[in-house]
C-alpha cells in the first residue's frame, strides 16, 4: 500500500476530508475584538468597558488568507494606514486652527501666504468699506475678534462659527432705506434713471438668483427688473414685494475714521494665536509678510463733498487688439444708450450726478508685439481712418469715451507687486498652458503692418483680431486675461469684455464698493468678462504676488484656485451669471423647462435667430432682450456681422463720411468677389426677419440719429 505522504498544514486546512472539516467546526475561533475594562476614578462598582482589535486574530486570519508572506505585509500595511488616519484626524481636530492635510490627488495649492497675511487682507478690505455684506467669512481665515465693517449698519446676533471663530462682521456703518423704484403717474413709458449714490445689494440678489439654490434665470429677471423699476408702470399685482427691493441708499456718516486705528492695532497685533499653524497647506511660503497701506475710509455717498468718489472711480475698461469692427462700435453705442452719460442735456450734467466713462484700451499689433515710438500717434491716424472708430472721436463723446494705447511694458511695470520680476516670466499662460515667444521671433510693432505687407498674418504670433473661428486670437485672449486685473488694480473701476452689450445703468452696481466678477455657469468658477475692483486694493495684491509665484497665469479657472486656496472667495464675489450672461445656461442645456426670454440654445441665435422665434426681435424689441440683466455677453464671434444686409456705421448725415468709408469698403470686397467684376453695390435686401443682433445695433444706431430716445426716454440733440 502506497505511503499516503506528506500534506503541510495549508493544504490541510484547504482538504475536503469531512474529519478535518468536523475538527475545525469543533474549534471556537478566537474573537476579533477583546474587551478591557478601566477603572472609574471614584466608582468602585463599575469599569469602564472599551473593545480592542485583536492582532492575534487579525494575524492568523491574514496569514491563514494571504500565506505568511503576503499576510505579513497586508497587516503592517493596515497598521500604517490606521496611523495616518489617526494622524490626519488629530491635525483636524487637535487644535481649532488645524485642517485636514492636502489630498495626494488634484491640483497643488497655489497658497503663498501665511494665516495672518489673509487676515490682514481680509481685515484691510473690511475696514476700506469692500465688504458690504452680511454673509459669514470663512472660519479657516481664523478671527478671534469679529471684525469691525463701516459698510453694513449695525447687526446683532452671534458671530462666531462652531470652531470658535469669528465667521461675520460686525456692522458699525449707516443705516440703509431700501427704495420702491416706479415710474412716476404719467411718466411711465419709460423707467426712471436710478437715484445718484444708490446700491444694489447683492446678498439679496444671491437670494434671488444664486443658481447654487435653484434659482431660475428667468425669476432673477424678473426681481431685477421690479426691484430697479424697470416694468415701466407695468407692474401687475403680485402681493407683497418687499423682500424684492434690493436697491438702497445710505445716511450721511463721518464716524468711520476710527477704522484705520482699528487697522493700526491689528498691525500690531501679531500675536493673534493663529501664528502657531501659520501656513494653511500645501504651498510655498512667500516671504516676506505681505505690506499693506493703511485702509480707505468708507464714506457714504451723502457724504461726499463731490458727486464723484475718487476711490471709486466711474471708469469701463475694454480692451481691444487689431483693426475695430462693429463689435466694439455695438459695445460703444450702446454704453451711451443706457449709462447716465449727460449728453442728451444742452447744459452741462448736474453736479449731483458722476458721469459714467469708458476707457476703450487699443493694442495695436499682435499680442507679443514690442512697442514703437510712434505707436500712440500711430493708433489715432488708424483710428480716424477707421468708419467704426472714427464717429466716436466727435468732441461730443470726449469726455465720457476715451481711446488709450496699451503698452505691456508700461502697464507692467506699472503694477508695484510685478515691475521688479514680471520679466522673467511668460506671459503667455493660461491654465497652466504656456505659449513661449521666442525673442527672436517676436513681432516688432511696426511689423503689425508688416502683416499686411506679406507675413504670415495667420500664424499664432502674428494674429491681431479673430478673423474666423480658424484663426481665433488666442494670445491676445491670454493677454487681456491678465490686462483686466493690471487696469482694475491700477486705475480701479469695471472691466468688460468687448463681446459685452450694455442692457441698463450701472448705477447700483458701481455703489456696491466690493469686487465682484460672475460664476462660470454650472460651475462654482469665475468667468472675469465681467470684472470689478478697487484700486490698490489688498485683494489685488494678493492675485498679482500668487500669480507672479504661479508664472503669471491669470485665467479665470487659476483666479478661482487663487482664492478658494485662500479662502478669500468673500472678497471676489461670484454673481450669478444672470445678472450679464442670462444665456449661459441655457446654451449648456440647463434651465430649459422654464427659460428666459428669449430663449438661445445656442450663442449664435444671437446674430441667427431660429426661425420659430425669429418674430420676437422685432416684436419686443431692445425691451424684451434679457430685461432686467446689467449687459449680454455674446461670447466671442468676432468674424460674424451684426448686420449683415447694413454693415456699415449707420449714424446719419453728421457721421456720413464714416458711412461712406464702409460702404465703399464692403461694394469693393463683394466686387472682387463677384464672377464678372461688377458692383452689387448698393444696399443688400434685408432679410424678413431681422435678428436680435440687427435689432440692437440698429436700435442703438437710431437713438445716435435723434430717431428715438433711449432706454429712459432721453433724446440725444445735435
């Protein structure tokens, strides 16, 4: 008889010998838990009882499983695992200043500075009056005192979060009276202007429009439009509508100057226990400290001693590159139809009233272009050359348009956090995609007319303008990204794209002294189309000193890393893009069941309206595109015409040379054009249906010929 041989104890306890099987079936396996009890101080008669692993257990079970080996390893490895837990919850949880560590997955902190810089930053745009707001500031920032803020009246209420820190101001400004904007009785084919020094306050549009709260587009509409008076008496009944207004004006105060002593102490302050964790993770230090100026002091506009707060100036920015086309010429018009520019008066404006500018920022060539001297000179004999520039040179428009030559160096250096070190970045960054130029192959600026005399106008470096959607800019579109935060920063003010069309007056808008940009969309991101902040301010220094450390990426995704990083989200408040993109949303497919008016699915319904809604335009006219939003953002489409069967300036007699100029322009290329050389000048035949880009444009273009007032009934005479 065979020897049966030798099985080692793995394949035994894998045998399907029913003895072996009943054997183990027998045997109590060991507990995966042990308790153990400690004794209660003071209690004789109880223990407390707690319930350990059992390595023992776990030991057998993993080698039993895995073999000797592998079993080892998977347990040491648990055992590390549960150390860093165990780690992670003490940074947490140990002291109230501590966060969880950064994950080892997703983008780097793009962090720089330490607690107490963001606290400084917060307390400076706090005490110069930037946070007029009752929402809460991040915990994180770690207050121990509630700050103080001029800008909000007086709140009660708790103002510390569950960790123990400060999450709210505590208001010490004036008092504000919310208003019931109407038309007045027999006055109301038009709405009123807004009242000189009032405020929109935004907490309570995010209310009514935050899409994050599902919020619809077309009910944020429709609060803007009653809140500001914008139904032209048309008001229907509706209940009770208080918690509409959303537009106020503040009492006179002079009692703020104690802000910068407050600002002073907290300079001295350093010992503010949150120097321990100073770092908030996962960035580079940046060193030194950051330096701030003493705080502006806020001052209501009751307060002013003249309409116009130099703090706060009144100033558009756009920027342009290339030869202008109909599109900032669209974007002109209409800023003088809506904004309270003065010029239907034949007396000078009142004095109680601050006069709106826009600042049209020209750069000439292509963006990686090096400046020559003539280049200034240059620009305005292109300008005055150009039918859709030159009407606006009339010295009627010269106090409220302003034509600027932007230079990188000058601009650049011009900015103190980035004149010593911007030159040794690229400049061409966005979202972490760089464009490097090669010095010897950047364009000079007098071979922006080289391209036309043979360069290749249609390579990457060589582009001024979009052309097509081929040959999209996209250099200049990196430039202008970071060109919006050197103008805000250095000049203060507004900056808009120049795909943006005024839709009302700004007046509310430029009262709320914080900045401001709006979401991308679904998503919880800046779009920077729209950009508003002050001059010289914290938070600015805080973008330009991060940048510069993340090789000058300016886009508006790295702008909302910047910020969520720093937990300075509060101070750049994200508007819902109802307020001057209402179609965003819809063009992504959101907000279908119950949409605006009127209604895109797509951007390029804008110029080519589809025929099932091709009868509003016409119809509703500039009153029924998006009432109630600030501006439209068109988004891009450079190369397609507003008007195609009218492309030309069509602002009457006094602008008849301008007309000319492009009428003359469009017969040549459309002569070249045709097979046997003829002109097929004159007019184009329209098409029945006009789209609502033709309807804008022309809108505007008749107010320009005193064919119609504008959007409040003022006639603009000549």
């Amino acid at each position: 008889m065979a020897s049966p041989g030798y099985f080692p104890p793995t394949a035994l306890a894998y045998s399907n010998s029913s003895a072996v099987k009943e054997k183990l079936g027998r045997r109590h396996p060991e507990p995966w838990f042990i308790p153990i009890s400690v004794p209660i101080p003071g209690v004789r008669t109880r223990r407390l009882r707690f319930w350990l692993p059992n390595l023992q257990r776990l030991h057998s079970a993993s080698i039993l499983r895995f073999g000797r080996r592998a079993g080892s390893l998977i347990l040491l490895v648990g055992f590390f695992l549960f150390v860093f837990v165990g780690f992670a919850f003490a940074k947490r949880f140990g002291t109230r200043a501590k966060k969880w560590p950064r994950p080892f997955i997703g983008d780097p902190s793009t962090l720089i500075f330490e607690r107490e810089d963001l606290q400084r930053i917060w307390h400076w745009e706090i005490a110069s009056g930037h946070y007029p707001s009752r929402r809460s500031i991040p915990e994180a920032v770690g207050f121990r005192i509630p700050p103080r803020n001029p800008a909000v009246p007086a709140t009660r209420g708790p103002t510390r979060g569950p960790l123990g820190f400060a999450n709210a101001t505590r208001g010490i400004g004036p008092e504000r009276t919310y208003l019931d904007i109407k038309s007045k009785p027999r006055d109301t084919a038009y709405p009123p202007r807004p009242v000189p020094g009032s405020v929109a306050d935004l907490d309570v549009v995010m209310d009514h429009c935050d899409f994050s709260e599902k919020k619809y587009v077309r009910d944020c509409l429709e609060v803007l439009r009653v809140g500001a008076g914008l139904d032209n008496g048309n008001r229907l009944r509706r209940g009770t509508l208080d918690e509409w207004k959303y537009i106020y004006v503040e009492e006179a105060d002079t009692g703020n100057a104690i802000m910068n002593a407050d600002f002073t102490a907290h300079e001295k302050h350093k010992a503010d226990s949150n120097n321990v964790q100073a770092h908030l993770g996962g960035g580079k230090l940046e060193k030194p400290p950051i330096s701030l100026p003493p705080p502006l002091q806020h001052r209501p506009y009751a307060s002013l001693s003249t309409p116009c707060d130099p703090d706060n100036p009144k100033v558009f920015h756009m920027f342009w590159t290339g030869p202008f086309t109909d599109k900032p010429y669209t974007a002109l018009l209409s800023f003088l139809y809506t904004q309270n520019t003065g010029l239907h008066l034949q007396e000078p404006p009142d004095d109680k009233i601050c006069r709106p500018q826009i600042w049209m920022w020209i750069n000439p060539g292509p963006a990686a272009a090096v400046p020559n001297p003539s280049a200034l000179r240059d620009m305005y004999s292109e300008l005055k050359k150009n039918p859709w520039a030159s009407p606006f040179l009339h010295p009627r428009f010269r106090d409220v348009i302003h034509f600027k030559l932007w230079n990188t160096t000058e601009q650049l250096d011009g900015v103190p956090e980035l004149k010593h070190e911007w030159q040794n970045r690229d400049l061409f960054n966005s979202g972490g995609h760089i464009i490097a130029v090669p010095p010897d192959k950047r364009p000079k600026e007098e071979d922006a007319d080289g391209t036309r005399r043979g360069a290749d106008s249609d390579n990457l470096l060589n582009r001024a303008g979009s052309k097509s959607s081929a040959t999209y800019d996209r250099m200049s579109v990196i430039l202008s990204d970071m060109a919006r935060f050197v103008l805000c920063h250095r000049f203060g003010g507004t900056y808009l794209d120049a795909d943006t069309i005024f839709l009302r007056d700004w007046e509310e808008l430029w009262g709320w002294k914080g900045a401001f940009a709006y979401r991308w969309s679904r998503m919880k991101r800046y779009n920077t189309a729209v950009l508003h902040m002050n001059k010289n301010s914290a938070l600015g220094t805080f973008i330009f000193r991060t940048a510069l450390e993340n090789d000058l990426d300016f886009h508006p995704m790295t702008i909302s890393r910047y910020t969520k990083d720093a937990h300075l989200e509060g101070l750049l408040l994200r508007l819902p893009d109802a307020l001057f993109d209402s179609a965003w949303l819809n063009t992504e497919n959101y907000q279908r069941d119950r949409p605006p008016q009127p209604y895109f699915t797509d951007f390029a319904d804008f110029f080519e309206t589809p025929v099932v809604n091709s009868a509003a335009p016409q119809t509703m006219g500039f009153d029924g595109f998006f009432k109630g939003a600030y501006s439209y953002h068109f988004h891009n489409f450079w190369w397609k015409p507003f008007d195609p069967a009218r492309n030309w300036p069509d602002l009457g007699d006094r602008f008849a040379a301008s007309e000319r100029l492009a009428r003359n322009a469009m017969a040549s290329v459309l002569t070249s054009n045709s097979s046997d050389g003829s002109s097929v000048f004159p007019d184009i035949a329209d098409r029945r249906d006009l789209d609502w880009a033709t309807v804008l444009k022309r809108t505007f273009e008749a107010y320009m010929r005193g064919e119609r007032p504008n959007m409040y009934g003022e006639w603009l005479q000549w």
